[in-house]
C-alpha cells in the first residue's frame, strides 16, 4: 500500500507554464498544447494538462496520472475519456 502523501493542485496555465507544457508534450510524444490549458501539478510540478479547447490533454507518462487526468476532466466540465473509479469514491465519500 502506497500511503505516501502528495501535494495536488489544479490551476489556470500561467505564461510561466510554456517550458513544462512542451516537456510534457516532449515526454508524451505529441504536439503541444495550443490553446488555453488546465495545468495539474503534484508536489509543485507540472505533470499534466487539458487543453480547453479541445479537450487534448498532455501528461507524464512516467508518473501514475491517470487520476490525475481524469481530475483535470472533471474540473473542465467534461466527461472523462476512460472514467476510474477514483470519481465515484470522491463522489461516495463527499455524501
């Protein structure tokens, strides 16, 4: 059991964000990002983002982000691509 604890933080991309925008496109193997993003930071890092405009999304394949993507989803108001679990025991322990 993984019982480490990190630090999540979903935010508006910033201009700052551009460099670990194309690392994360660089590591995932597509294109960048064009237009405006959600960005999902774990312990001050960037390791995944959503394009607002078409629903693109850009993460580190080498960080378990799954859930992390699924967030980004959530929080745009879209439905998630492959939906986990992860939303449903949120949802169940929010209750």
């Amino acid at each position: 059991m993984n019982t480490q604890l990190h630090d999540l933080v979903l935010r508006a991309e910033r201009p700052t964000d551009e460099d670990a925008l194309r690392r994360l496109a660089a590591l995932d193997s597509v294109r960048p990002l064009r237009g405006h993003a959600l960005v999902a930071e774990v312990d001050g890092r960037a390791v995944a983002a959503l394009d607002l405009t078409d629903g693109r999304v850009v993460a580190d394949p080498f960080k378990h982000t799954a859930e992390v993507v699924e967030l980004l989803q959530v929080r745009a108001g879209r439905k998630p691509e492959r939906p986990h679990r992860f939303i449903d025991r949120l949802r169940t322990a929010a209750a």
